[in-house]
C-alpha cells in the first residue's frame, strides 16, 4: 500500500474527512457526523504506517499473527493498532482493518419507529 493510496482508500469511506489536528506531518481520519478519529498516519515518513481501531480481542489475534501489527503507537493500547505497510500484511486486510474501525466510530443511524399497525 503507497501513501496515495491509503490516503484515497481512507477518503473513500462515507463521511471520511482528513485533518490535521497534531500538525501537518500527521493525517488524521476522521468521520465528519461525530468528529471521531478511524485513522491515523504520516503519509510522508518511512516506513509507511498506518493506526486504527480495532477491537481488543481481534488485535491479539492479529499481533500474533502479524509481527508488523503492534498495540496503537501513542495510543490506548487495548483499542488501538499500528501496522506498519511494508507489504507483508495483504493490502485486502489492510483495507478490512480501516473498514472496520471507520465502522466502530461512524455516527449511527437512527432507527425509524415503526408506525402502529404496519409490519
């Protein structure tokens, strides 16, 4: 995965947005319903890295399968992680991984009542 390409991927989601809240050097990811952070990167630094949320059973699994996959950098390591894109993690997970934490923080939509008498 290249820096352009995580930067389009991430951008893709519904109601992706990028700031930069730690300075420039930082792309932050956030959803633009509830301003909540899904990723996390330097697009510019070497190696290529990428944070996101994940939930805490499924990171053990992946840290241990993944050597390049370890607890969030600078961040809560119980709901965060940090893979580094040197391309031995397969750029499909990759992309299942931001999916998942854009899932985890997107705003919910609200359920619509159902009206009395209607099934």
């Amino acid at each position: 995965m290249t820096p352009d390409s995580l930067l389009q991927f991430c951008l893709s989601l519904p109601q992706a947005t990028e700031t930069f809240p730690f300075g420039e050097e930082t792309s932050v990811f956030k959803t633009s319903g509830n301003d909540k952070i899904f990723a996390l990167s330097s697009l510019d630094k070497e190696p290529l890295s990428v944070s996101l949320k994940c939930d805490p059973q499924d990171s053990i699994a992946l840290r241990e399968e993944y050597p390049q996959i370890t607890p969030g950098y600078h961040l809560n390591k119980r709901h965060w992680i940090t893979i580094e894109l040197d391309g031995a993690v397969p750029d499909d997970l990759v992309e299942a991984l931001i999916r998942g934490s854009h899932a985890l923080v997107r705003p919910k939509t609200p359920k619509i009542p159902r009206q009395p008498g209607k099934s």
